[in-house]
C-alpha cells in the first residue's frame, strides 16, 4: 500500500489502483495520521480536527469508531492503538513525505553534483500539487503542511544549486523567476537567479533583480538585503563569480513547427492554466503533461492551445510530432531521426540504433530549452524514447490512453479533456454560427449540445453543417440528429473524412479481440453504469477477465470512470456501440445474462434488509445473500439500473421480477416516481393475478404513504380483486388491513374497524403470526382513534404476546403507551412510550414523542412536554400525517402553558395541513385547539370552530374526540386545560 500527502491525500493499494477513502472525516482523519506519521496523535488532538465546530457528546467514542471504519479500509494492522491516542504504521517506501526526505538527505551526502540533481529530480518528483489544500483549517494538517512545504523549497534551492554549477543556468531562468515571484523575501533564490542572469549573457537583468530584493525587504520587513548577497553583487561588478562551461550545444536550429491552432478555440481555461503552470521550466525536472481524453473531446486542439502559449518560454524550438498514423503507431527510430533533424544534428550522426539516436537527442537537447509536442501517443514506451535527460526542455504529449506508465516513471501530470460543459458549448456554438442564430434558438441550441455530448468535434460538425444550410432551423436538424443513426449524421457534408464515425473507429480499431468486444457487448445495458460484477455477467466471462476489459476501455478513454469502480459510455460512444452490436448474434445471450444478474442479484440482496412480509422472493441459485450493510449499498448504489432494466422494453417478465423484489426496498426508502415507474412496469409484464396484485398492492401503499388514501382504496381494491381471484388468502388478508389503514386516515372508523377486524381473522385462520401482528397493530390505532381505550390495550398485548421481539412490537409500545395515557395509567403509558422511541423509522419516533408530550401534558410536566414535542417535530420526514400528529401535540402542549399566540399558530397552520391532505381527525382536533384559544378574544369564533370540531368528530365516530367538544361547548368559559385522547 502507498500513501501520498504530497497533493491531495492520496492511498493506492498494492497494485496502484485508489483505495476509496471519500468520508470527509474519515479524510481528515487519515491525513492527520499521516503528517504525524509513526508518532500517537491524541485522541483530543483528532476529536478538535474531526469536529472543529461542535464536538460529539463523546469524543473518545466517535473517535474509536472512525478509526475502525479506517482500519476496516487500510488493514486492522496498520492503525496502532497508544496510550493517549493512535499512530498509523508506514514503511519507508510506502509514505510519499518520507521518500522525499530521503532523497533530499542522500542529495546533501554526496558530492557528486550530477548524482545530487538526479536524487532530487527523483524526490521533488512526489510531489503532485500543492500538499492537503483541502485540510487548510485544520491547525495540526495545516502547520505539517506549512513545515513540509519549507523542506521542499530548501529542496529546489539544493537542486538549483546543482544545476548551475552544472552549467544549466538558461534552462533555470523561466522557474527562478516563477520562485522569486512567489517566495519574494527569499535571499538565496534571488542570489541564484541573479547568478543565472549573469551567466547568461544578461548582467544588467542580474543588478535589476538584486534591485526587485531589496525592494521587497524594505517594503514587506524593514531590512536590507543579507551580507551574502550584497557580497554576491559586488562578484557580479567586479565580474569575480566563477563561469561554468554551458552545456547547450553551438550547432543549433531554432524549429518552431507548431501547427496552427484552432481560431475559435473556447473554454478549458482551468485545464490551459494547470497546464501552463505544470510545463514551465524547472530545476531538477523535465516537466511532462500527458492530455488524455475521449475520442473527439479536442485533444490536439487544447495541446497546440498549450503549447501556443509557451513559446516566449521555450525560445530553443517548440517541435511538433504525430506519434500515432492511423490505427499503428509510428516507429520510435524514425521518431529519434524526425526529432534529431529538428535539432540540426549531423545526418551522418543518424546511422545508430534506437538507443544510440535517443542518447544523441538527450545530449543535443540538454541545456537547451526545447518544448516537444508529441500527438496522440499510442504507448508509454514511444514517449520514453524522446524524453530529455537534463531539466531544461518540456514534454506535452496527447494520447487516446491514460498513460499511466508514464505518469509512473517520468512524474507526468495527466490532465483529461472533458466533453464541454454547457456554457463553453454554446460558446463554440456563437463562434461558429453568431450570437444572432444562437441566442434566437438557445434551447435548441442547448439540445444540440447534448445530441452532440458536448464533444468538440461533434458540435463543429454541427455547427459547419448548420453554417452550410443557414436556412435550416436549428430545431430542425436536432430533430434530424435525435434518430438512431446520429453517428452517421455528425459528417460534414462533402467531406466525409471530417466527421465523427472515423475517429470513433481509429480508437476502436486499435483494441484487440477481446476488448472491442466487450465495448460492442456494453451498449446492450440500460443501465446508466457498470461495475465489474455487471460487466462480467454481461459478458459471461470472470470479474477479474471483466475488471480487465473494463480497465483497458477506460484507460482508452472509450469508458468513462463515473465514481470508483463504476463505468459509464458517452452518449455518442454508446449509439456507436449500439450500431456495433446490432448484427452481433452473441447479443441475445448477453442480454439474458445481464438481466439473470440484475433479478438473481437483487432477490439475493433485499433478503437482509428488504424482505417483503408479503411473499418474499426467495433468492435464486447461484446468487450469494450479502450482509445486510453491503446489501443496502449494493441497492442505493444501484436502484436506478435496476429502474432502468425494469423499464426496458426488452426486460419482459424480468421487469415483474425486480418490481416484485423491490417492494419494501421502495417503500422503505420513499423513491415515490421511481416506485410508480417501477410498479407500473411489472404490472405491464406480470406473469399472473398474483404477481400483478402484489404490485397493485405497492402502488396502494405509495398513494398510502403519500397521503392520497382515496387512491390508495381504489389501487388496493384492485389488489384484493386480484389476490381473491388467485385464492391468495394471505394476500387479501394483508390488503384489507391496508385498506382499513386507509380508511382509518380519511377518518371513516366504523369501516375501517370492519376491514381491519376481518385482516386479523384471515390471518389467525392462516396461522400467519407476524403478519397478524402488524394487523393487530393497524386495529389497535384503530381503536385508539374510536376511543375505545381498552379494546386498543387488548389488541396491542395481543400483538406483543405474538411477537415480543419484532420490530413491530416497538410500535405496538407506543399503541399501547397511547391506550394506558386514555386510561390514566401515565406512568405505564411513559415507560411503554420511553421503550418505542427505539423504532426504526423517524415517522415511528415523532409519532412517540408527540404521545410522550401529552403524557407529560397529562401529568402537569409542562417543560418535559414541550421539549418531547419539539423532538417530534425535529423528526418529521415530510409526511403530513406524522406532521400533523406532532404539531398538535405541540399545540396543545403551547395552551396549556398559556402561551395563546404561539398556540393559535400552530393550530392554525396545521388546520391549513390537514385540510389540504384530507386528515379529518387532526382537522377535528385543529379547530378544538383553535376554539380553546379563542375563548376569551372571540367567544363567536370559538364556539364555531368547536362546533366544526364536533360535526367532524361525530361523521368519523371519532367518540373520545366528540366527548371533548361537547365538554367543551357545555362550559364556554370555563378554562380547563385542554388534553387529546
């Protein structure tokens, strides 16, 4: 394993590929580790890092559980526990700061001053960028990095150093001159550029820059400049400082053999700024950037932007070479001979082989500052064989591939070409077309760009094509583009060499057997990714065959890396793909494959967490059942290539499956329009009465959920047609309970009561006791609701007697905690109350902390009441019914401490809530509320709205809540604290 603080934090597993640390904390937790590598760092000092703004309850303990999270990602060994704290474990050759140093330290033991500029070419090479920007708050981070970035800047004056005595002073000018910028108060890096200077020819540039130092110190520090350089100054008067031979040979031809570049280029600044700041001469390295990207996304057109605008700091020659000629990449001799030609070497020079002529070119480029662009590179190999030896000369190569070789062993910073975002798209778009056509056709416009991928290439075909024919309307051609055959159509008319297909078939043609089939393969998915376990179903091959292909696509930039370990195609890729595949007659058997998977995987992976109480899907053979952590990621991570399968038309009966599967999973986890997507596809797709109840039956549920209880009857009823029809006695006996849930919300209690009565006989009669439980529950609300205290307490014993365990008896609790309140047993009703506040879902937990606060209300605990009810409404998750429950409660809760104002708000707002969603009972109890505040301001208004709480209560046999407004009315001015039932 490596890890790297040298940039971003960074942990490559043995094999070089990332390992996912992505947790924010659990990143701060790491990097903190590491600059304090093979030292304890305490657990105070991590707990301030990890939660600088507000500290956990128990530090120790929040600590202890990141650290095994990482420990669970690095390996249990190599996070030691100490006294006070933790330290992480490295090998010296396994820590980026530490090679570093040890490259530095050996650089100050030798005297060699070749051998000690190649140490610290090798260690200054570790670093990437500037180290663990994104831990700048953090204080510990933070001052490591400050100490870290002192070590290697000592490192570059060291290795400047070297290079002038070496007599590299030309090629060192570009970067002092960067580094005095940036370190303005720094003596030494002065003294070595006024050195540079005067070695080279430009003394009067010397005295300016000693002039520019002590400027600065006046200004920033009050001081003059050092004895040391006031001393190198006076050298440079008397002409006294020794003279190093130079190093760059006398034969030289200036060759600037940059093509044109692209006159309506746009966008990539960040890319072109990166790019610049990395190939900017450097002491102690050849700078190398290695611009990658999808086929079409402007690669050599950014690269000749680039190198444009270095000229001013390659004044030796820019030399341009194409690498790659069709689908075979060039010899690497005839590339030495191209570039030593350039160079004005001797011809009769040219006769040797290849390491001969790349020795040759190393010592005709040294000293010399020389920018080589090297065009679309097939491999890492043909890059090695022109690299300069000596700092100096810069690299810019292009390449279909990442080449990962060379960022390996040369230090190259890789920089990928993205498709065009929007706004630089439609920018293109104004400066092929005018700002007049575009800005009169914009969303058209913006539909091209997405037909087109944003590739460059695509839209300036578009765009020249649309240039050509000035009296198509832009909406016009999309419409001509949207078909199948888009590919074919991004050709510039009469050109047919000036179009996408061809350059989607160079890098395709490129790949061998395997790999192009895999791409053809891959177009068949629906799926918006792949991961290597898809890949290899897909393909009927293993995962580490999969994770190969997969590897080779997205190192031939055909694949897209989307997040770790999951690949996507480009859309223009994709209908290429497409056209690829269709006569393939491997693709049936594919497909099948695939979509086994997709069924086979997620049957396995619901039983943990998601099994459905109503006619689980077993999981079928073959198919390993994960734990259930692993089998909720594996889920989320994939929900939305399982909607994308289910809505297939190809999918058939498999899309019956995964809705089948995926009921409780859906309702577990809310999707609502997939969930209807889903449901409606399996529905189409059924393959019986049965299957396609239990999907009507997921629908009645979402409406349920969503608090449409009107559809939600006319769905299920549907259902239990189905299920009767079926002779699914289970079935039906599940839907009726869902029914009377549904009625029990629009407030018609008497049929309610009968439907969910009826749901429990079926499944005594079945013997089905956990799901006679949950219809046990349903009843017990039920009998809340009517007032009949004691029946709710019967049912809801009964329930825990049948399943004492389940998470179901934590809502029988509070069902219960709710009867023993109405029956004045408060102390029983706080401890069954106390016990539900366990239960899983948040809607569970505020309905008990809303029964908590009237508990509490109850016994006089006015300031416990009102901290439950707060709590409950802190858990509401945006369903009106919990919302509702809980703002009552507090309502009552803000009366009875007198608190009118506050009161009348929220009785009001809820009154709006339950109005809109048809929730009758807390309708009834939002007028009641309003008529106790009005008592005393407006007797009218009042007794109107008690009445109207009385008119709803008596339609939906609500008996305890009619009670209290007849109480109510009775006494009009009597204050009596006001309490549900």
């Amino acid at each position: 394993m490596r890890f790297g603080v040298l940039g971003p934090l960074q942990v490559l597993d043995d094999d070089g590929a990332p390992v996912p640390v992505t947790a924010p904390r659990l990143r701060v937790l790491l990097a903190a580790l590491l600059v304090c590598a093979d030292q304890e760092v305490s657990v105070s000092e991590l707990a301030e890092l990890i939660w600088p703004l507000a500290m956990p309850v128990s530090p120790r303990d929040a600590v202890q559980t990141y650290v095994r999270r990482l420990r669970g990602l690095l390996g249990r060994g190599r996070i030691e526990t100490g006294p006070t704290g933790y330290r992480i474990r490295l090998a010296p050759d396994e820590f980026d700061a530490a090679l570093f140093r040890d490259a530095v330290a050996r650089a100050r033991t030798t005297t060699d001053l070749a051998e000690r500029s190649a140490v610290l070419d090798r260690g200054l090479r570790f670093w990437r960028t500037e180290p663990l920007e994104e831990f700048a708050d953090r204080p510990l981070v933070r001052d490591a990095v400050a100490r870290l970035s002192d070590e290697r800047l000592a490192a570059l004056e060291l290795s400047i150093g070297a290079q002038l005595e070496l007599g590299g002073h030309h090629a060192l000018i570009p970067e002092l001159q960067a580094l005095t910028r940036a370190h303005p108060t720094h003596e030494g890096l002065w003294g070595q550029l006024m050195l540079a200077l005067h070695r080279s020819g430009r003394q009067s540039e010397a005295f300016t820059a000693y002039d520019e130092l002590a400027a600065h110190l006046a200004e920033q520090l009050g001081v003059d400049p050092g004895l040391t350089i006031r001393q190198l100054r006076q050298s440079l008067l008397t002409d006294s400082a020794p003279h190093p031979p130079s190093t760059a040979p006398t034969d030289w031809t200036v060759q600037q053999q940059l093509p044109l570049g692209v006159g309506d280029f746009v966008g990539r600044a960040e890319l072109l700024a990166r790019g610049s700041a990395a190939l900017l001469p450097a002491a102690g390295k050849v700078p190398v950037v290695a611009i990658t990207g999808p086929p079409g996304a402007g690669k050599t057109a950014t690269a000749i932007r680039l190198a444009h605008s270095l000229v001013d700091a390659y004044p030796d020659g820019q030399w341009y070479v194409e690498l790659g000629r069709g689908p075979a990449s060039r010899d690497r001799v005839g590339v030495l001979e191209e570039l030593l030609r350039a160079s004005g070497a001797d011809p009769r020079a040219l006769a040797g082989d290849e390491h001969d002529l790349a020795k040759l070119l190393r010592t005709r480029i040294a000293g010399r500052r020389v920018l080589l662009v090297l065009d679309d590179a097939r491999t890492d190999e043909q890059v090695r064989a022109v690299l300069p030896g000596t700092p100096g000369a810069g690299v810019l190569v292009t390449s279909r591939r990442q080449l990962l070789g060379l960022v390996a062993t040369a230090g190259a910073m890789p920089l990928s070409v993205p498709a065009l975002p929007d706004d630089e798209a439609i920018g293109l778009l104004v400066q092929i077309l005018g700002k007049h056509r575009v800005e009169s056709e914009r969303e058209q416009c913006l539909r091209l760009v997405r037909l087109c991928g944003g590739l460059p290439l695509a839209l300036r075909i578009a765009a020249a094509n649309l240039l050509f024919q000035s009296h198509v309307e832009i909406g016009a051609y999309c419409d001509e583009l949207a078909g199948p055959d888009r590919v074919a159509r991004l050709a510039v008319t009469g050109d047919p060499e000036t179009a996408v297909r061809p350059v989607f078939d160079l890098a395709y043609d490129v790949l061998d057997a395997d790999a192009r089939r895999c791409f053809r393969l891959i177009a068949l998915s629906p799926a918006h990714d792949l991961t290597t376990a898809s890949a290899a179903a897909l393909l009927g091959c293993p995962e580490p065959k999969a994770a190969q292909l997969l590897a080779t696509l997205a190192m031939s930039n055909l694949l897209q890396v989307v997040a770790p370990g999951r690949f996507a195609l480009h859309d223009l890729l994709r209908l290429y793909a497409a056209q690829l595949v269709a006569p393939d007659p491997e693709a049936s058997d594919a497909w099948r494959r695939l979509v086994g998977w997709y069924v086979g995987t997620t049957r396995a992976a619901v039983q943990p967490a998601y099994r459905p109480l109503i006619d689980p899907p077993e999981p079928d053979a073959g198919y390993r059942i994960p734990e259930a952590g692993v089998a909720r990621e594996w889920l989320d991570a994939e929900f939305r290539n399982l909607l994308a399968v289910a809505t297939d038309p190809r999918s058939g009966r498999a899309a019956a499956d995964l809705a089948e599967a995926l009921r409780h999973y859906m309702f577990v986890q809310l999707h609502f329009a997939e969930w209807e997507q889903l449901c409606r596809a399996g529905i189409g797709a059924a393959r019986d009465a049965r299957t396609e109840g239990l999907l009507w039956q997921s629908l009645a549920t979402r409406l349920h959920v969503l608090n449409d209880s009107i559809g939600s009857i006319e769905m299920g009823r549907r259902a239990l047609e189905l299920f009767q029809a079926s002779g699914f006695v289970i079935g039906e006996a599940a839907m009726l309970a869902n029914l009377g849930l549904a009625h029990n919300t629009l407030g018609e209690l008497d049929v309610a009561a009968e439907l969910l009565c009826l749901s429990v006989a079926r499944f005594r009669d079945c013997g089905a006791d956990t799901l006679c439980a949950n219809a046990l529950l349903n009843l017990s609300h039920n009998q809340i609701l009517l007032g009949d205290a004691a029946a709710a307490l019967a049912s809801t014993n009964e329930c825990l007697a049948l399943e004492p365990d389940d998470p179901v008896a934590l809502i029988a609790r509070i069902n219960r905690g709710t009867a023993l309140r109405m029956l004045g047993d408060l102390d029983g009703a706080r401890s069954d109350l106390i016990a539900g506040l366990q239960a899983e879902h948040r809607r569970n937990r505020a309905s008990c902390f809303a029964e908590l606060a009237l508990t509490e209300l109850a016994a006089g605990n006015l300031c416990t009441a009102l901290s439950h009810a707060n709590s409950g409404i802190a858990l509401t998750d945006g369903t009106p019914l919990t919302e509702a429950e809980t703002r009552v409660a507090l309502g009552w809760v803000q009366l009875a401490q007198g608190n009118l104002p506050s009161a009348q708000a929220t009785f009001t707002a809820t009154l709006t809530l339950s109005t809109t969603k048809n929730l009758t009972l807390y309708t009834a109890e939002s007028h009641l509320g309003l008529a106790h505040c009005l008592r005393e301001s407006n007797p009218p208004l009042s007794t109107q709205s008690a009445t109207t709480a009385l008119h709803l209560a008596t339609k939906t046999h609500h008996a305890a809540l009619a009670a209290r407004c007849e109480h109510f009315l009775e006494a009009p001015r009597r204050r009596v604290p006001a309490k549900t039932s």
